[in-house]
C-alpha cells in the first residue's frame, strides 16, 4: 500500500525546449511537492476525524444521560490505571520518531527495533483496554445498559480498532525490514505509518480528554 | 544492515503468489485493468445499468399510484421499492455516473497519463460494484431483507430491534451494510481524485486554469471525503442499535433519535452538492464549446463552487424544520439556506452569460445544457421556497418536496449526464452518437421529465403525502397522478432512445468517426485522438493559458474576431509522430477485485452474525492486501 504508484514517470525526452522541460521531467515530480502517497494519507486522516468527531459528538451529546440502571463513570474508572496505559500509548509516538530517524539515516538494526517498540507499546495499550472492558463488563456495564455504555464502548472500541490495525501494520513493516525490504529509499513507507500512528494518538488524547478527565455534569 | 543487498532484495526474490495479469484486451483484462479509462467505461456502464433498475422501480410505484386505492403493490412491497429507488439514484447512480466521467476526463483535463493511485481506483469500483451486489442480493427470494425504511432510513423506525417488532426482516441491515461499503469505495475514489488533482497537473496547468469541470470534481472529492465518514458511523450506530442493543437512538433509555437525524443530514445535504456539482461542471464545459466564447466569469464560477462546498455544511437542518429545533435554530437554518442560493443563481448568470452573444450550435448535448439550466432553476427556486419556514412546515413530506428534489437531481444532474454522454462519448468510443435520435431523446426527455415532475408540485400543495402507497378516490389528485405516471413512462421511453442511439451509433459503429476533436474544443482531452491511446498524451502538454488547447489554435484580429491559426499549434503536431514506446503505465492487477469482493463475506457476516463467512472475508481482505503491498506498480518487460 505505501509503495509511491507515480504514473507519469517515465517521460519522454524534452520536445520544447523551454523552461518547464525541467520539471517535467523529474519522475517523482508531483504538483505541490508532497508525495501521493503522504498527501493521501493526510486526507484520510481528515476524513477520519469526522468519523471520531461523530462519535465523540454523540458521546457528549449523551454525557450524564443515564436513564434507568447500570453503572456510571464515578463507579467504574480507574484515572491513575488509564492514565498509565495512556502513558504508554504516548510514548509509543516518541519510538515511531526514533524508528523514522534510524531509517533516515540507514539504520536497519534501530529500525527494526524502534518499531517493534512502537508495535509493543501499542499493545501494552490494547491489553490494558481489553482489561478495562473485561472489568466494567463484570462490574455490570454493556453496550445495552445504559447510554453511557453504548456511546463508551463505540467510542473507545472504534479507537482500540485503529490502535490495532496500526500493530499490524507496524509489524508488517518490521518483516519486511527483517526481509531485506525496507530500504533506505522507502524510508517514506515508516513515515507514512507514522503519520497514522501520531493521528491515533491524538485521537486518544481527546478521547481520554473528555471521557475520563472532563468531570461529569452534575457531579 | 547493509542497504545495497536490500536495494537490490526488492525487486529479485518477490514471492510470487497469482501470476500477475497482463493482457490489456479481452474481456478478462476490464476484470483487472487499473486503466482510469477503461474504469471510467466501467463506472459509467454501472451506473447506467442502475439508473434502468431504478427507472423500474419508479414505474413501479407510479404504476401503483396511476389510480386511487390502487392493487399493484403490497405496502411492504411499495416502502422497498421507493427505498431501494432513492437508494439506487443517490449511491448507485449519481455518485457512480460522476465518477465515471471524472475517472475518465480528469486525467485528461490536467495534462495526465493516469490517476495517482491506479490500483486504488479499480478497488473504488470493485468496492462499489460489491456494494451493489450486496444491496441487491436482499431482494433474492428467501432472504426476507429488502431495505424498506426510506433512503434516510430515519430512527427508531430503522434503528429499533427486531425482537420489537419494527420492520422485520434484514431491510436495515442490507441497506446499513451496503451503504457502509459503498462509502468506502466512494472515499477511496475521492481520495485518489484530490491527489490526482493536487499532485498530477501538468506543467503550467496551475490550479486557475484548470477545467471547471475538474474544480468541481475537486470540491466534490473534498465533500465525500468529509461526508462519508459521518454517514458511516451513524449507519454504524443504526446497525449496533438494531444487533446489539445499543441505545444510540432508544428514547426510553434517554437516546435522542434526532441526533441520528442531524447525522444524517449533516452527511446528507453536501451529498446533495456531491450529486450536482458535477453536472454544473459538465455542463460548465459543453457551454463555453457550443458557444464558441469562453465561459464568463470563470473565476467566479470556480469560487461560487468552492463556496457552495462550504455553505453545503451549514444548512442541513432545513431538512428538519418540523422536528421542533425552536426559533433560534430554524431562523438560522433558513437563512443559511437563502445565502447557499445566491452562489447558485451567480452560476445560472455566467452560464447565461456565456450563451449570450455566443455562436450558439444547439447540438444535443447543448440542448441537454441548456435544459439543465432551465429545469434546475426551477429546482433552485423551489428550493428556496423551502428556506422559509412556515412554508416548508406546509410542504415537509408532501409531493412538493418530491417536485423539488427531481427537478434539482434529475432536471440537474440527469440532465448533464445525458449532455456529457453526446458530448464526451464520441472521444471515450471514436464515434458520434447520431444527432437525430439525440434530439428526439432531448426533447421527450425534457416533456416526459415536465409531465412527471410539474404535476408533484400541484399534488404537494394539495395535500398528497409522500411515502404513501394508496390515496383515496375524491381528493382531486386522480387526474395529476395520472399525468405523473404518463410522464414517467414517457421518460423510459426516452432512455431507451439513448440506449439504442449507443447500441447503433457506437455498438454497431453506425455513427461517424469523431475524429480528434469534433465540437472545436477547449481542454487537453480535445488534443489527442478519439479514443485515447492507453498513455494518454505521448508528450505531456505544457499548459500556458486557461483554454490553452483553444488558444494553439485561434488567435483574435485587432477587431477581437477569430482568426484560426495555420495547422501545427497543437500539441505534438510540429513532433515526429510518437508511438508511446517507453512510456511506463502501471501493470493489471488482480488483487483491488479480491481485496474488494472480501468486504461481501464480511457484510453477510455482520447481518447474520456468523464466524464463518467473517473469518474468510477477513482471509481474503488480508491477503488481498499484503500481495498487493508487496506486488510493484509496474512490471517490467
């Protein structure tokens, strides 16, 4: 997928003459400057952010909105607990800079590494999700309790969901550089993942923003 | 560790697991093709194909409505099939048919050889093309899940679970899945659009020169990327609802069916301008050419349609004027609503102005034009009647609202699309589609189209609900039903002259050759031969003016009259003939069709809740996925 499909490559040999013949001619020359495949992860990103802002949004709307039975924030959370795997997702940013570094600059042992660092911290993340969930499911709180629930489950399992396609592709990186195949000149392909990586999260802080830290209404 | 074996690793040892496919003809090669050309053919076909399945549908239910308390249709089977029309028209015609001709003329537009990322177009199409096989596949005997609950499929209607009772069967499911799918293949493509436009353009083809045709397809990229994933998450929360018990739309555990209202909206009113602006593009091109002038104002067309893209954001609520939003809200709304009309009207203005004084050729794909502006602005301003709110409290969920939005959708769009086809066909295929027949087809279009449409304004105002499957006898709306379902068979008949101008004029290649450039046209895609070779332009264009391709070949006297310039302006005309060898296009693949047909299982998976079929889609997607990263774009030799 991050391979750069760059279609008009390959021109044929300057007819003109003038000033422009230059530029036509650089196979990976592209109008604005920004590569196809980083401009379209970009827009991908912005698309993804309206799928969480919907999400985020219904949870607001419905925040405090605990009709009938079932267990609420107050009873449930951990902060310091989530906090911590917070923490950890965060510095999972810090290794996905260290591995681009070390491609950069032709580091294959370090890349390797870094990325699977990343790939580990993502997953400290994701365990500390699926006890957190396994907890407020035996402590009485499913996706048809309350609304709270629902919109918490939604919001944090969509999030969980990218976390983890973001493992997996961290880690399809790192066999191929065990492979031999993620040279030097690919060092875009780790870039591009990271872009992802970093968007994710973001993503988190705010969702850990306004789920956890936020105080609720009338408490 | 040492980067020159790595280097070299890449391309030596790639495991191969399907022989990667090469023909370039045959009926195997449409199958694998990433040629934005041969896609475009594909998107357009499709969506042909579909419009003929809606139309049906349509007759359907104007079948049943020809008399009072009228005996063709069941209720159940009359809420499926306008659910399934609505549906079709909106995801599985407009939105395909738009990009059918942005796949095929945008690369040619901006000066190139493909789209940015060839293999995720074809999976845009395939992903589509799986969507609509799985929206239709309810409709197999047995299954019991035809999608009833509207194209808006509002809550609680949709979102309440079966156990309650409401629509029983898997309509909401089919249609929450489908859609959800049909999103992803409508994101990818729009991705690939703004990529292609931001990153592809040819020397000198600065964004202000660009054709407005492009523009529009650049802001509509935006407005899918922007709109699908809200539409998504709030199908999502629909489909939770109804499986699994979420209470997102549940008002006895506090949940806010309105919130999937504003959703909805919010996705569905810029799906609205992603449906028109294309049209307004397509025919933003076929008016300068007909006219002989250059399209007047074209920057103010070009930023009438950005602001119509952000405006497009603001005003979703005026489809909820009645849900009691309070005053505050609604004013907002309705004035929100009122300013979107004034970039609209400008473009109405600079099209007339563009026709004014102009060496008028009424071709039929100018007369389709020239009926777009007509019968959208009809469209348009009952829209506006819509922004005032006491008037559209009377006219919420009546006929008038039914007038409006076919006189915008097809009046607009439709209308453009049969322009497009006269005027672009003859460079997709080499041949004219026969002028006669296209007139015949104009204007039966255009009095089946007024037959059909006019009448719902009259039946809106006096009453008639949409949505209804019977009316009784006595409430002076027999005679204008009638009329409406006259008009409706009047348009079939129409389209099927289309469908035979194709079959003999293209089929049967009983039309004249077209030569390069039939219409004495503007834009780059006039400059290369009928049909395009498969590399586009052997020689990138250099760009150096708005119309470049219009200005190689006429120049003005001091007078400001046409004078054509000697022959060997163009491009490529003063070059040695060019074959194209060496130039580097992206190999066929197969894996955009098997990534795409692994998203089937998977849908079936979630409406019945089965590993299985989970299981192998998920096998196929991944797979699909890792021989696709790992196979290169082009294969050599």
């Amino acid at each position: 997928m991050a391979t750069i499909e760059q279609t008009a490559a390959g021109s044929t040999p300057a007819t003109t003459g003038d000033d422009h013949a230059a530029g036509a001619h650089d196979p990976h020359a592209t109008s604005t400057g920004v590569t196809h495949t980083k401009l379209a992860m970009w827009i991908f990103l912005a698309s993804d952010c309206l799928f969480f802002g919907a999400f985020i949004s219904a949870y607001m709307l419905y925040r405090g909105r605990n009709v009938g039975s079932g267990p609420t924030q107050r009873d449930l959370f951990d902060i310091p607990f989530t906090s911590a795997t917070s923490f950890i997702l965060l510095m999972s940013s810090l290794t996905m800079v260290l591995a681009l570094a070390a491609i950069q600059r032709g580091d294959h042992r370090r890349v390797r590494i870094w990325l699977l660092a990343t790939a580990l911290l993502g997953a400290t993340f994701i365990g500390g999700q699926v006890f957190e969930f396994t907890e407020f499911t035996r402590e009485g709180l499913h996706v048809d309790t309350s609304l709270f629930g629902s919109t918490f489950f939604l919001l944090t399992g969509f999030h969980g969901a990218h976390v983890t396609i973001g493992i997996i592709w961290l880690l399809s990186l790192w066999g191929m550089s065990s492979r031999g195949r993620l040279p030097q000149a690919k060092a875009e392909s780790v870039e591009i993942a990271g872009l992802y990586w970093h968007f994710v999260d973001v993503v988190w802080i705010v969702i850990f923003t306004i789920i956890y830290l936020v105080p609720q209404p009338g408490s | 560790m040492t980067t020159v074996s790595d280097a070299l690793r890449t391309t030596v040892d790639r495991p191969i697991v399907l022989r990667r496919p090469n023909a370039t003809t045959g009926a195997w090669s449409w199958f694998t093709t990433v040629d934005h050309k041969k896609i475009g053919i594909m998107y357009g076909a499709a969506a042909l194909l579909f419009f003929v399945i809606g139309g049906i549908e349509a007759l359907l239910i104007r079948l049943q409505l020809f008399q009072p308390n009228g005996s063709v249709l069941t209720a159940s089977q009359y809420n499926e099939l306008f659910t399934m029309h609505g549906t079709t028209m909106v995801f599985l015609v407009g939105m395909p048919m738009a990009v059918a001709f942005g796949n095929y003329f945008v690369p040619l537009m901006i000066g190139a050889r493909d789209v940015a990322f060839p293999r995720l177009n074809a999976f845009g199409f395939w992903v589509v093309c799986a969507g609509a096989i799985f929206l239709y596949s309810s409709f197999i005997p047995g299954i019991n899940g035809v999608p009833n609950g509207g194209w808006f499929g509002y809550t609680p209607l949709t979102s309440t679970p079966i156990s309650q009772g409401f629509l029983p069967g898997h309509g909401p499911d089919f249609w929450s899945v489908g859609i959800i799918m049909l999103g992803i293949g409508s994101t990818t493509s729009a991705i690939n659009f703004i990529v292609t436009i931001l990153n592809m353009r040819a020397p000198g083809m600065t964004l202000m020169r660009m054709p407005v045709f492009v523009w529009m397809m650049l802001v509509v990229a935006f407005l899918t990327v922007f709109a699908m994933p809200i539409i998504t998450v709030a199908l999502i929360m629909v489909f939770t609802d109804r499986n699994f018990g979420t209470l997102f739309f549940a008002p006895a555990a506090g949940g806010d069916p309105l919130l999937y209202q504003h959703l909805f909206w919010l996705f569905g009113h810029p799906e609205v301008y992603i449906l028109i602006l294309p049209g307004m593009g397509i025919v933003s091109e076929i008016l300068p050419v007909a006219s002989r002038k250059p399209l007047f104002g074209y920057a103010v067309v070009v930023f009438s349609g950005i602001a119509i893209g952000f405006l497009g954001w603001g005003v979703w609520a005026h489809h909820m004027f009645t849900t009691g939003l309070g005053p505050v809200a609604i004013s907002a709304f309705g004035l929100s609503t009122m300013l979107i009309a004034v970039p609209t009207g400008v473009k109405i203005f600079n099209w007339l102005g563009t026709v004014f004084r102009g060496s008028v050729r009424l071709t039929t794909a100018m007369l389709f034009s020239l009926g777009f502006i007509a019968m959208f602005t009809i469209g348009g301003l009952s829209g506006v009647m819509h922004s005032i709110v006491p008037a559209d409290s009377q006219q919420t969920d009546t006929y008038f609202v039914v007038a409006h939005f076919h006189y915008v959708l097809f009046g607009g769009l439709i209308f453009a699309v049969f322009g497009g086809m006269y005027y672009w066909l003859p460079k997709v295929f080499g041949r004219m589609l026969d002028e006669r027949i296209g007139k015949i087809n104009f204007w039966t279009m255009l009095v089946g189209f007024n037959l059909t449409f006019f009448p719902m304004h009259l039946l809106g105002l006096y009453g008639q609900p949409r949505r209804t499957y019977r009316y009784d006898t006595g409430l002076g709306w027999d005679g204008l039903n009638q009329a409406v379902t006259i008009g409706g068979f009047v348009i079939a008949v129409s389209t099927l002259i289309f469908v035979v101008n194709v079959i003999v004029s293209i089929t049967m290649k009983r039309g004249a050759v077209a030569g390069d450039d039939p219409w004495d046209g503007r834009s780059l895609e006039w400059s290369i031969s009928s049909p395009p070779p498969e590399y586009n332009f052997a020689e990138v264009p250099e760009v150096e003016a708005r119309d470049d391709f219009w200005h190689r070949k006429y120049t003005e006297d001091d007078d400001g009259r046409l004078l054509a310039l000697p022959k060997g302006g163009a491009y490529g005309d003063d070059e040695p003939a060019h074959d194209g060898h060496g130039i580097h296009l992206p190999s066929p693949s197969i894996y955009p069709l098997v990534m795409a047909f692994g998203l089937l299982p998977i849908g079936y998976a979630a409406v019945y809740q089965s590993w299985i079929p989970l299981l192998v889609g998920l096998l196929v997607l991944l797979f699909g996925m890792y021989a696709w990263g790992i196979e290169p774009t082009t294969e050599d030799g």
